[in-house]
C-alpha cells in the first residue's frame, strides 16, 4: 500500500529503517545472522579520492611502456614479429694526413621463415660526406646511384613491390643515416657497405678521429619547419636484452693510419686495439672478442715535438678549379696572456643524464671551478624540466663561494624533463661586464629533439659571449654539441668516461683561459669561394680549418685579426702537397652544410633545396634531399610470398639506464609521482572497505535521534 503520494515503499520498510537508525548495533547483529551483506556507501570526499587515485594509475600505467617508445624518440630499433634481421658490423678506415675514407659494412641475415625488409637506422662522424653504397646479394654486387630523394624513394618501392632485391640509403638527421633493405629470403645474407669521406681533427698538438656507433636517446618536441621526411621511428635496446649478443652484434673495426710524421703516441680511449707499425704507417685494430657498438670509438695520436706543421695546404685541381683545404695555426699559448674571464656554468640534471652521466658531469663541473683565478667571475645554473641558477648575480671565486657552489653542485640529481632553452637564455642574457670576457661552459648529453630551435636562439642571444660545450656520455648528440660551440665562437670537449673528466677539464681550460682571436679575415689572393665563411674564434692551440674553390694554385694566405683588442697578422707561405678528388667531395660538403645552416637564419627552404640537390648530384653525394639506391634487376620474391617487414637492433649507449624502468628517463619526477598515486590508492581503498566515510565522522553523542548517519541502504529482507 502507499503510505504517502510518492513514497511507494511498505510500512514495514519504513519500520525496519526507522529501527536501523535507532538501534544499529542490533540491526547489524540482525543482518549478519541472516547472512546480508550491509552496503559500505563512500562520501563524496571518499569519491573524489577513488577516482584521483584511479586516473594517476592510469597515467602511471599508460606511461609504462618501454621508455622509448614514445613519439618524441627520433631514432633506435625495435624487434618485429618475434624473428629479426641480425645485423654484423665491419668498419674499415684509412687515414692519409687529414683525410679519412672510411666503408661501413653491415651483414644482415634473414633467420625468419618469411621474406624480409629490415631497416636499420645508424650514425657517422660530424659532416660525413656519403658517396658510396654496394650491395652482395649471393654472387652479384650491385652498385648504388645518386638519385633526388623522391626519385630514390620510388625506384625502391617499385622494386620492393616487384620482388626485387633492392636497397635505400637515406639521411633521417645530419649525422644519422638509415638503410632499407627488401626482398630477403629466408635464410638470406647480404652485404651493404656504405662509404663516405671526412676529416681529422687537431686541437693541442694531438690529432684525432671519432666514429659514433649508437646514439643517446632525445627528448623534446621537433620543429616541423626544419625537421625531414621520415620513416616509422623505430626503438633502441640493451645490450642484455639481445638474442644471443656474441653473433648478432659483431664488431670488426680495423683503421690504416698514414700521417707521414713520427708518432709519439697512439691511444683508443674507449676500445683496446692492437696496433702493428708498418713501412708507410700503423695498423691499428680492435681486439675485444665481444667488442660493441654501444658507445663511440676514438683513436688519438700524438707528433713528436717540433714536427707538427704550423701551416698545411693541400689542394687538388680537376681541370677547371683548384680545390684546397687549409690549416692555419694560431699563437702558441705562451706568446698571449689570459684575461678577467666571467664563466657560467650550466649543467644538465634531466632525466637522460642518470647514472655514469650525472656523475661525470658534477665532476667536470668540480674540476671546472678549481681552475678559476682570483680575478674571474662564476655563475652555476642547472636545468631539468625548469631551471635554478645558484647565485643571483655572479661572483668572486672566494672561499666561502667556493664551498656554497661545490655543496650545491654535489647534491644535484638527474631527474626531470629537458628543456635548455631558458636555461641558455639566462646564461646568454646576463648583465654584461665591461671588465670581463663571459664564457658560457655548458655540459649536457644533448638529449634533444630541437637542436634547430636551440641553435638559432644561441645565434641570437649570445652577444659578446662564448659557448664552449661539454658532451657526456658514451653516445652524446656530438652534431647538436659541436654547432652549438662554432655558432657560439667556443669550442667542444667529450667526456666519455669519468676517470676521463680530469684531463679533459684540464685541456679545456688551458685552452679557453687565453684570449681569442677575433675578427678573422683570410685573404687567398684571388676570388675564392670558402667555408665556413663566418670564421669562429681561435684559441691558443686550436687550428683554423678553411676548405676552398679557387680559380687557379694560391700563393700566398694571410690571416689577420684582433688579439687581446689588438692587432694581429700572419702571412703563411703554404707547403703544396698533392691531394685527390676527396678535396672536391669535402669541399662541397662543406658548402652543403654551410646551406643548410642558412634555414636558421630566414634563407628560402625551397632556394636551399634546390642548391644543395644539384650540388649533390654534380658531386655524387648523399644528403637530405639526394639519397643512394641499388636495385637488382632480377626478381627474387615469388609474387605470392608475403614481406614482412623487421627492424634491426641498434644498442643503447653504454652506462645508460634510461630503459632502466618502465618510465621514461625525462619525464619528470617520475618516481615522486608513484610514489603519490600508491599513498593516494592506499588511502582511498582503505576509506572504501570502512562502514563509514573517515572524513567529517560525527561520534554517536552527538547524532540526532532520526538522523541517518549514513545514506538509506536496501531493507531487511522479509521472511
């Protein structure tokens, strides 16, 4: 019956509530004896807590994926299907004077039951110029083209499409290649050898040759207005984590060095490597048994006093032009004196420098402060996902300022996003003094997606000052490191492993506490065209580089500039040596590279394409826009077998516990937030499983006598 209009419950369910709320404990004793369950009802804050918990567990879980897996990681390989292309790696070098050919060969072999294309993405010196791709199929080479990009990419497809054996070289960054590779059979082995020409280097009297193998994972967003054309962005792996490490990740790297003068030293710093004299040179050779390709390779060598060059020009003539690369060196160290210098240091604590890399970098930054002089100013700022600078303007390097900046600098930890830019601007925009040369020291693995927006904002912010970077890690973004320090008129320093930090710290500052050479102006003698054409600064030790076009053989060079606000000139009779058509190839990468560091500063995109395409063609070069395609004209795929498609695994950088956990290295405070969202889960769950809510409970004293205390539950069931 109804009680009332709109109450459609009996008279005996109200009863039954009514004698809930009065006599609850008996109503209980009551319940539990008929075996039904009393509802446990949540109060709104309850609510509110439960679901908090709930969405930051759902964003925990959905961020633990493989950390590299995200959208912003630009490179790295990741195994496909269960069965992969494995992939040796065998790297022949020849060093004749300041010249280096090197060929990359990769094996891969297709151990999957399915016809195959890999793709494997993989990373060469600064500047590399590529102009040589073979392929061995069985018993048939075949030998890759030059073609514009577009054209390479459909002269692929088709043969991918029709079955054919065929293969695409492409640039993906400036110092990042990628390789395609279709139609493997099962069982399959073929070789890919890729070549391409650079340079040594020589700083302090020691020349060297790096060769980068792996990359270190990137973090931030890309800009599009820069950023190419690119494939699926595969993942990297762990060393630990590869199938049977010993055969699918074997590294054969052996070098020829030809310097023409007597050595004093020889050193691999990253590698044990034997090395055999011979009547024209060395043979230098790697003889770890499990040698990886998880961190960059080094060689260094050392002249015998007095028989470095103070001047070399080499050049080569194709009939038509002379091509010459020039070294002009600067005052020997004793001959300048150092001035008030105002450094600040920035230091990268992201996320990405966890581990061996953090600890390097707080090292280098230790060893950087012992070397100030009583009449220099610093600064230290470090920088995460935000950025802190130690003091508000900088300082004296007292005692007390010593300590304060030392006991900071020994409690920084990596953990956090990475983003530089304000960091950089705060550096770049101080106050300026009058009475100092600032000296921006900036230490970080270049772990980001935007180098092109970095780079122009150094252009445009560094004024008077200096950049000088500091790599760290085992696979540094050393593109990103090293044309941050030429647009920054410093220069750049790797550390690669902390029993390294002092001697580099040690190098760097006897090279940056003398004064630069500013202002510098090379006159060849007769119209030239030479890069890079906006000269950076030189410092005691460091040579000038100059490749150039010119319309017949120099005969003299002059150097002239502003030492210590006064100034300066030399005049260089050149000792010819005779070159190759290698001067040619490097000379037009230079200016290709020269093009493409326009975009930063306004050139047309569509003007620059255009220019480095025909210079790419006319000198067989692979670039952004060209690329090296090899197709065997003969069909291998039965039209009815289906291609599977696999990438080959690339190493993460030795050291690096960036897949450590399920997160990712740079996001930020990570760990504060589980930590968070299990305390939140906890309190939550521990509120649902009680009677009643735990926030704003009244005691019974002061409950009314027909006042539910909680919401009306289901009535007593009836008999």
């Amino acid at each position: 019956m109804r009680h009332a209009q709109g109450n459609t419950s009996s008279i005996r369910d109200q009863l039954e509530q009514e004698a809930r709320h009065l006599y609850p404990n008996l109503y209980q004793r009551l319940a539990r004896h008929r075996g039904v369950k009393q509802k446990r009802s949540l109060r709104w804050q309850d609510r509110t807590l439960l679901i908090v918990a709930a969405v930051l567990m759902m964003a925990l879980l959905l961020r633990g994926e493989p950390a590299f897996a995200q959208d912003d990681i630009e490179y790295g390989i990741e195994w496909s299907g269960g069965t992969a292309t494995a992939v040796n790696t065998q790297i022949g070098i020849e060093i004749t004077g300041m010249v280096a050919r090197a060929e990359v060969t990769q094996v891969f072999q297709n151990r999957g039951s399915d016809w195959a294309e890999a793709t494997y993405r993989f990373p060469l010196p600064e500047g590399a110029a590529v102009d040589q791709l073979l392929i061995e199929v069985g018993n048939r080479v075949l030998v890759g083209e030059i073609q514009e990009k577009q054209t390479a990419r459909r002269i692929y497809q088709k043969a991918r499409n029709n079955g054919q054996t065929a293969t695409l070289v492409e640039q993906q960054r400036p110092n990042q290649f990628e390789t395609r590779l279709a139609n493997v059979a099962p069982g399959e082995v073929v070789r890919i050898t890729i070549g391409f020409l650079s340079t040594v280097n020589y700083r302090d009297g020691e020349f060297s040759f790096q060769f980068p193998m792996t990359f270190t994972p990137r973090a931030g967003g890309s800009n599009q207005r820069f950023e190419l054309e690119t494939s699926p962005r595969p993942m990297l792996t762990s060393w630990a984590d590869t199938p049977s490490p010993a055969s699918t990740h074997q590294l054969d790297l052996g070098i020829s060095l030809q310097t023409g003068l007597v050595l004093s030293k020889i050193d691999s710093r990253y590698h044990d490597v034997d090395i055999h004299p011979t009547t024209d040179g060395y043979h230098i050779f790697v003889t770890e048994q499990l040698a990886r390709t998880d961190r960059i390779f080094e060689l260094t060598w050392v002249p015998e006093l007095g028989t470095a060059p103070q001047t070399s020009l080499t050049t080569w003539e194709d009939g038509d032009s002379v091509y010459a690369l020039l070294m002009l060196a600067p005052p020997l160290q004793d001959e300048v004196a150092p001035q008030p210098r105002e450094v600040i240091f920035v230091i990268d604590t992201s996320g990405s420098m966890e581990g061996e890399s953090i600890k390097q970098a707080r090292s280098a930054l230790l060893h950087g402060l012992a070397y100030l002089e009583q009449d220099d100013l610093f600064n230290v700022i470090q920088f995460n996902s935000g950025h802190e600078q130690l003091f508000r303007n900088p300082v004296m390097p007292m005692t007390a300022e010593l300590e304060a900046a030392a006991d900071y600098i020994e409690g920084l930890a990596a953990n956090g996003g990475t983003n530089m830019g304000p960091a950089l601007h705060a550096a770049m925009t101080l106050p300026a003094s009058t009475d100092h040369l600032r000296q921006i020291v900036f230490i970080t693995d270049g772990s980001v997606g935007n180098e092109h927006d970095l780079l122009l904002q150094i252009g445009e912010e560094l004024g008077d000052s200096r950049l000088f970077t500091v790599s760290i890690g085992a696979a540094p973004n050393t593109w990103f490191m090293n044309k941050s320090s030429i647009i920054g008129r410093g220069s750049h320093t790797h550390i690669g492993k902390l029993d390294a930090v002092e001697s580099a710290m040690a190098d760097l500052w006897n090279h940056i506490q003398t004064p630069a050479l500013m202002n510098i102006e090379v006159d060849w003698g007769m119209d030239s065209e030479f890069f890079p054409e906006v000269i950076p600064d030189l410092y005691a030790g460091e040579p000038l580089w100059l490749y150039a076009k010119l319309p017949s053989q120099p005969r003299e060079v002059s150097i002239n500039g502003l030492l210590v606000d006064s100034p300066w000139e030399q005049h260089a009779q050149p000792l010819h040596s005779k070159g190759n058509e290698t001067l040619a190839t490097l000379w037009a990468r230079s200016k290709i590279e020269s093009l493409e560091d326009s975009r930063l500063f306004g050139t047309d995109p569509q003007w620059i394409r255009e220019q480095v395409t025909d210079l790419a063609l006319d000198y067989g070069m692979l670039t952004a826009y060209t690329s090296l395609v090899a197709v065997d004209k003969t069909p291998a795929r039965p039209a009815r077998q289906n291609l599977r498609s696999d990438n080959i695994p690339s190493l993460l950088p030795a050291g690096s516990s960036a897949n450590a956990t399920g997160f990712s290295a740079t996001a930020a405070g990570w760990k504060l937030q589980l930590i968070l969202s299990f305390i939140t889960l906890a309190i939550a769950s521990g509120l649902f499983f009680f009677p009643t809510g735990l926030l704003g409970r009244k005691s019974a004293s002061t409950r009314q006598p027909m006042a539910p205390s909680t919401p009306p539950c289901r009535a007593i069931p009836t008999a």
